[in-house]
C-alpha cells in the first residue's frame, strides 16, 4: 500500500510552479503541482493520456482554441498529444496523474523559466 497527502506540506514557488512527486503504483505517478497566482505552464503537450484534478484554487486550463475555467472539485482527462497550457488565477493545488511511461522530468521542464 502507498499513501500521500497531497495538503501536507505545500510549497509555493517564488517564480514557477512547485512540482513534487507524491507516489508512484504500478501504473501511474501521482503529481503535486502548487501555483502561486499568475503563475504559468507554457503551453505543451503530453505523449500519453493524463488527468488533472483541482483539489484547491482556480485556474484556466487551455486546450485546443478555448480555455476552460476549473475550480475546486473539477476533474478532467485529456489524451495524449493535445496541447495544453495553465494559468493559475488564484493559489492552486493540482493533482496530475501521469501513466507510468512518463517522466517527471518531462514536467519541469515544462515550467522552466
């Protein structure tokens, strides 16, 4: 069994989102990514299906030509190859599910200054 709590221990980043890994099963990784306000993902795409979970905040998730507003509570899934950006409209916590073929690496590099 694994276990995490995605409120313990939050970080905000001075310039950029703060990522952290908070477990890992068989299948998957489950990610933390803290934004302050006006934080930015730039826009990027993944190689396989995720999922984001707003678990605090609000933020506009860009995908395709809309932006879709998400608050608190809202989960969304997205396939593979489609780009995306995030731009935090309050302080936010997202959790990001990753199949376990994708890197953790691949999603700081993203936000990268």
């Amino acid at each position: 069994m694994n276990s995490a709590n995605i409120l313990k221990d939050v970080t905000y980043g001075d310039k950029k989102p703060s990522i952290s890994v908070l477990l890992e099963t068989s299948t998957s990784k489950e990610i933390r990514i803290v934004f302050d306000t006006g934080q930015y993902m730039k826009k990027h795409q993944t190689p396989h299906p995720i999922t984001v979970e707003m678990v605090e905040g609000n933020l506009d998730f860009g995908v395709e030509d809309g932006v879709h507003q998400l608050i608190k509570g809202d989960i969304l899934s997205l396939d593979g190859g489609v780009p995306h950006d995030l731009l935090a409209k309050s302080k936010c916590i997202v959790r990001l599910t990753l199949t376990k073929a994708d890197t953790l690496q691949r999603v700081e590099d993203v936000v990268r200054l």
